[in-house]
C-alpha cells in the first residue's frame, strides 16, 4: 500500500510511504520521485528522505515499491 506524502523542505518533491497492507503501522521506506528528476528512489527506514540518500533508477514508484517491500520485509515472530 501506498501512501502519499509532500517533504516538508523540499515542497518540489513527491513521496510514497511504503506501508503493509495488514498492518499500516509498519514502513518499509519510502518511494519519492522529484519534478527535476526522471527516476523514482528506494529509500529505506531510517534515512533522511530527499536528502541524497536511497537507491535511484526505478522507472516507477511501483517498482521501487516493490524492491523495498521485497528486500526488506519485516521477518514474522511465531507468536500467535
């Protein structure tokens, strides 16, 4: 699932939280795409959104959706 957002300091850009579809409350990171750019970034929890930082060269936010979904999903407890 995908939830769409606006960076509070660079107003230019357009992101994604990346959020389980059961549980909303869990981030997988964030898709963000700038107007200038023409790549959609991965960018894991934890870093800076539109700082420089993620993996680029995704053509869509799907895409780059899936590859934070995929390489970083949340490992089950067990419990019940």
């Amino acid at each position: 699932m995908l939830k769409q957002f606006r960076f509070t300091r660079n107003r230019a850009s357009l992101g994604y939280r990346v959020l389980d579809r059961q549980d909303p409350n869990t981030c997988y990171g964030i898709a963000w795409h700038h107007r200038d750019g023409s790549d959609w970034v991965a960018e894991y929890p934890g870093h800076t959104p539109g700082n420089g930082g993620g993996i680029p060269g995704f053509a869509s936010r799907e895409q780059a959706a899936r590859f934070l979904y995929r390489y970083r999903r949340p490992q089950p407890s067990g419990r019940p």
